[in-house]
C-alpha cells in the first residue's frame, strides 16, 4: 500500500515538473534570445545557449522606445483603473448581492450579457465618445474603457454572498446606515478578494493591446504593451530587440505578481468555492 502511494506521489510529481518546465520554457527562451544577436537567431538549427552574452539588444530597445514615459502611462492606467474597478465594483457588487430595489435581475442579467459580448465589439463607440471629447492621446483615454467592470462587479458580488446576512443585520441594528454598513463592516471583510479584483484588473489593463492602439496614435502617450508593437517590422524583426524590450516590460507585473501573490490565490480560492 506504501509503495502504490508512494509511486503515485512520485508520479505527481514528475507530471508537475514536466508541466513546470513547459510552462516556463518560453520565458526561459525569450530570456536567452535577448543575449544573443540577431544572425544567430536565424541560425538553424538554432542554438540554446548564446555564444556571446550580448547586451546590445538592450540598449537598442531603450534607445527605440521612450521607456520611462512608457513605464508612467502603464502604471498610471493602472492605478486608476484599479481604484475605479474596486470602488464602483465595490458598491455595485454589494448592491446585487445585500441590497433589494427595482429591476435588480434584469440589470444582473445585462452584466452577464455584457461579459459574453466580445470586447471588440465597444471598441468603435468609445472611441467615438473619446474623439467628441477631444481626449484622444490622454490618459483619461486609456483609463476610460476601465472606468466600470462588469467582470468586477460579478466577482466581487460573489465575495458578498459569502458573507452571511447576518453581519450586516446586526451592524444596521446597532446603528449603522446602509453605507456605514457597506464600507465599515462587508467591505473589509472582501478585501482577499478586492486584492485578488486588483490583480486581474491590472493584468488585463496591462496586457491591454488594442485599445491603447486606436486611441493613443503618439508613442510617449502610449502604454508598454503598444510600444512593443512598434518593435515589430513590417517586413523584418530584430527579435533580440523585441525580447530585450519584452523582458523590459515585463518587470511591472513580475513585481506585482510577487507583492500580491497570497491574497491573489486567497482571493481565487474563496470567490471560487462560493
């Protein structure tokens, strides 16, 4: 019994570091691409290991792409997008979950629909109201399709749910009024996954592509994710540069993944098991 228990484990684990490493190969691989030169790149059969540890692609990549103003668009677009995401998801999920008025399912139902149209499909009518309002090439530009989640909204809805009824009778008995009851008693009891809701919120706005595209034409008002299009030749790419700058790019997330890595997974968990 020991040994079939022990060879199960063992099995385990060979199919987790089998799964490991064909996860993280690509980045292993974009890693070593950005030390190598682009003739060796071409080579084939290509070659693992660079030949000469070249930093060059790097200093390329910052000289192509305004880096620093890249770094503060993102970041920027970030935060706000977050704290907007958190406060109105905050109020609307709450309000969905706790809360009784009029049209309550039907404005529910349209959430849900809304999370089942593509993304693309908004795409023309805000940048229709985004042109009317002479904000294109802003950050209020890139900010403005965040502003409101219906993703938020659902997930942290679901975090309200988990909490029994109860908490918020006995705080509206002892005086509260619906919004103290809101923000001083329920709010702080989500905040695994409020902190899980920032993270998904900065993922998306950071892996945001498109929308950055079309609206910010200028390259300093533009994102991480949109510069690095512009390392894409339309005829040749210099692959070096492109995985030097991705790496470059790359280094916002890795840290907020690293920060907010418990409460992420906290977050997962408990939305998830609801």
């Amino acid at each position: 019994m020991k040994k079939k228990q022990g060879m199960s484990t063992l099995l385990t684990y060979v199919a987790l570091i089998i799964g490991a490493v064909i996860m993280i190969f690509p980045f292993i691989w974009m890693l070593l691409t950005a030390f190598k030169t682009n003739a060796e790149v071409m080579q084939i059969p290509p070659t693992i290991l660079p030949s000469n540890w070249n930093m060059d692609s790097f200093a390329k990549a910052t000289d192509l792409l305004p880096f620093g103003k890249l770094y503060i668009n993102t970041i920027l677009m970030i935060v706000v997008r977050v704290v907007c995401a958190v406060a109105f998801c905050s109020m609307a999920g709450y309000a969905f979950a706790k809360l009784n008025f009029k049209g309550k399912n039907v404005l529910f139902i349209l959430i849900i629909v809304q999370q089942m149209i593509p993304g693309q499909i908004f795409i023309i009518p805000q940048y229709q109201m985004i042109a009317k309002l002479g904000a294109t090439n802003t950050l209020f530009a890139l900010v403005f399709p965040g502003i409101v989640s219906a993703f938020g909204t659902f997930f942290l809805r679901q975090a309200y749910m988990g909490i029994p009824d109860e908490v918020g009778e006995a705080a509206y008995l002892d005086g509260c009024s619906r919004w103290q009851t809101f923000y001083k008693v329920m709010f702080p009891l989500t905040r695994s996954s409020v902190a899980a809701l920032t993270v998904f919120t900065a993922v998306f706005a950071y892996t945001d592509l498109m929308w950055p595209l079309i609206v910010n034409t200028d390259i300093n008002a533009t994102t991480l994710s949109a510069g690095l299009s512009s390392l894409n030749g339309q005829f040749s790419t210099n692959y070096p540069v492109l995985m030097a700058g991705s790496l470059l790019a790359m280094l916002p997330m890795v840290v907020l993944y690293l920060i907010f890595q418990r409460q992420f997974i906290e977050g997962v968990a408990m939305t998830g098991g609801k």
